[in-house]
C-alpha cells in the first residue's frame, strides 16, 4: 500500500523553519550588536535595596542610561548587597562618580542614580576579566535615618539633663534664691535717697578734683616761672662776680709786671710804683666783696623763706630789739 505523502505541508514546514533559523540569526545579532553597546559595572550597598528590583532603570543625572542587571548578596562579605549595572558606553562614569539608592515619589519603587564625576576626572575603566566597581553613597532615606538617629540620641540626653536640672531640689533652691533677690532689690529701694546723696557727693567730689588739678598745674607752672627767675638771678650774680674776679685778678697781674720791670731796672721805691695799682685794687676787691655779700643774703633769704620764690607774701623776721 503506498504511503500517501502531503508534499504541501512539508514545504510550509520547511519555509516556516527557514523563516523561523532566520529570524533567531538576525535576532542573535541584534542582541550581540546591543550587547557591544553596554558596559558592565558593580555597586556594593551596605543598606536594604528594598523597592529594587532587576531591569530597574540606572539614571545619569536623571536620564535613562542602563538598567540593574542581577543583584545578590555580596559572597565575601554578607552585609553587602552586588549589584550588576549594564550601562550604556558612552555614558561618562568617572572615578570620583557615586551610586546612590533613591526611589519615585511615593510608590517605593527604586532605582540607581550615577551622580558625581568632575570634568576633569578619568573615566572609570575595567581590566581584561574584571568589572570596574563604582563607588556606593547613603541614600536620602539613610542620611535621614542616621541625622534623625543623632537628633533622638542629643534629645535624649538633653532631657536627661533637664530633669536633672529641674529636679525637686533645684527648684528649690531657684525658690530661695529668687527670695533672697526680691529681699536684696527691697533693701536697695529703701537706700535710694543715701545712694543719690553719694552720687551728687561724687558729682562735687570730681568737680573739686578738676579745680585741684587746675590749682596744681598753675602752681607747677609758677614753680617753673620761680626756678627759671631764679636760675637767671643766680647766674647774672655769678657772671658779675666771675667778671669782678677777672678784672682783679689782671689788675693783679699787671702789677706784678710793674714790679717785676722794677726791679729789673733797679728802681726799689716800689710804694710809688704801687700806688696807683693798688688803688684800683682795692676797688675791685671791694666790689667782689660787696657782690659776695648781695649772693650771701639771697641764698640766706631762699633759706629762711622758699615760698618767697613763688608768692612773694612773706614778711621778715624782726630782729632783736624791733
């Protein structure tokens, strides 16, 4: 009996493999070709990844540039999450960029923003068989977390030290203290009057000061005047007898030359000779002495009356018999 054979449905068989063998090489090229225009890059995060998901979406700056491949627990260390990012070539991921967990809106739903990355930075590159590690940061929800941590544990304390502080006997004693002020200030209301009569004393007392003051400095104004007057006096009194005491002694002299020029010529009446010197002489000496005795009674009046110098108010002491 001869096999009947449908040679129809064969062919569409055959043309329904070929399409199908045909349609799974283009799309073996295009996955390979789509593969060539990603790279892969590791996260490690140290907090719950709760929300995320893989084929999660990985965003630079906000725009859409890969998604999360796979993500597991870290092998080699269990307080890690690994995540696998497939991330687009072109995407500028530098050394100093950072991953960080965030989530959209309200849903809870999660995904991995690349931040950071100066302009100046090198481009984040893998080895031959190893895939370059981007760098985790906290997410917001973290840094919330461990700033409202921080804020609970300060609080605490400083509630601590507020009951501490306001305890019983603290109170207590704020109480008493605030008595003693009220005490204090009801004690200093009723000095008033003592206080504004020391306050007017002080008024009067520094006015008195400035006049003093004004007194002393025309006092050591005249004292100046004073020891200038007599610093002049003493010197004019100095340079005439100095003077008188020059003359002598040159009258002196030229009558010692007299006499010397005497005896050389062999005249011996020297009286003669003398006689006109000795005038003159006497008459010098007589000055000095005069002058001599003038310097004697001002130091003897200084002495016995300073305050003559700046007043002039004293009156002499009357002598014996007056």
């Amino acid at each position: 009996m001869e096999s009947r054979v449908n040679y129809t449905a064969i062919g569409i068989f055959i043309i329904l493999l070929t399409l199908s063998l045909v349609s799974f090489a283009f799309w073996l090229g295009k996955y390979n070709q789509d593969e060539a225009q990603y790279r892969r890059y590791k996260v490690y995060i140290t907090e719950s990844v709760s929300g995320l998901a893989p084929e999660a979406a990985v965003k630079f700056h906000g725009v859409d540039v890969g998604k999360v491949e796979s993500m597991q627990i870290n092998p080699r260390n269990s307080e890690e999450v690994e995540l696998i990012l497939k991330i687009q070539k072109d995407t500028p991921i530098k050394t100093d960029s950072n991953a960080i967990l965030k989530f959209y809106g309200i849903t809870g739903l999660a995904f991995i923003e690349i931040a950071g990355g100066s302009r100046t930075a090198p481009l984040l590159s893998s080895g031959s068989n190893t895939i370059a590690t981007i760098p985790s940061s906290p997410s917001l929800i973290t840094r919330l977390d461990e700033s409202l941590s921080n804020v609970a544990s300060k609080l605490s304390r400083t509630l601590d030290h507020a009951d501490r502080l306001f305890s019983d006997k603290n109170v207590e004693n704020v109480a008493q203290s605030l008595e003693h002020l009220r005490s204090l200030t009801a004690q200093i209301d009723g000095y008033q009057g003592e206080i504004k009569t020391l306050l007017a004393q002080s008024v009067s007392l520094e006015h008195n000061a400035t006049d003093s003051l004004s007194a002393m400095k025309e006092a050591a104004g005249s004292v100046k005047t004073a020891s200038g007057n007599f610093n002049t006096l003493v010197q004019t009194k100095m340079a005439t007898t100095l003077q008188s005491l020059e003359a002598t002694s040159k009258a002196s002299h030229a009558l010692i030359k007299k006499l010397e020029a005497s005896v050389d010529r062999g005249d011996y009446d020297v009286r003669a000779i003398a006689a006109p010197a000795s005038g003159e002489l006497s008459t010098l000496l007589e000055q000095t002495r005069t002058l001599t005795n003038e310097m004697e009674m001002t130091l003897h009046s200084l002495r016995e009356s300073p305050s003559d110098l700046l007043f002039k108010k004293s009156t002499p002491k009357p002598g014996p018999g007056e």
